[in-house]
C-alpha cells in the first residue's frame, strides 16, 4: 500500500496494571493501560470478554455507561465500577 496516509504515529510510554478479582457473579480479568494520551482517564480492557473503553471518573458516573461498555448487567457493572472507582 503505497498512499497510506497516516494520521499518527508515536511510541509512547505506558504503565499496565493487571488484576483479577470475582464480583457477584463473574470474575474480572482487567489490563488497566495509563498513558498521557486520553486526557487523564485510562484504558480498561477486560481481558474475559474481549472489550474495553477509555475510561475518567465522569465516565464511571454516567448512566449505563459501564453496562454499554462491557456489556454487562446491573449487578456486574456495579462490581466493576466500584473497583473502578478506586483507582480511576
């Protein structure tokens, strides 16, 4: 491919939490990815599922969103974002 226009391209540094615990219901294998990339809020990928989302503390307070995000239910969302709300 020779006209690939490419909008960036950088390394950068990035710190990766790994951590595993049960909820409820389910068990939570999350990569937490903190770079200077996403004004302040962090990646969080589960590992389980195979989802993630750019994730601040204005995220975790919004409605639903952890639900949409990881597609989980009420209860698991809960347990998610109570870790989340920790370390976020």
């Amino acid at each position: 491919m020779d006209n690939r226009i490419f909008l960036y391209d950088d390394v950068i540094n990035a710190k990766t939490r790994f951590v595993s615990f049960a909820g409820e219901n389910i068990r939570f294998d999350l990569a937490i990815i903190t770079t200077d990339r996403f004004y302040g809020k962090q990646v969080v990928l589960d590992l389980q599922s195979n989802r993630f989302a750019i994730i601040g503390q204005d995220d975790l307070a919004e409605e639903g969103y952890v639900e949409y995000a990881f597609q989980l239910s009420k209860e698991d969302a809960a347990d998610l974002r109570s870790f989340l709300e920790e370390i976020v």
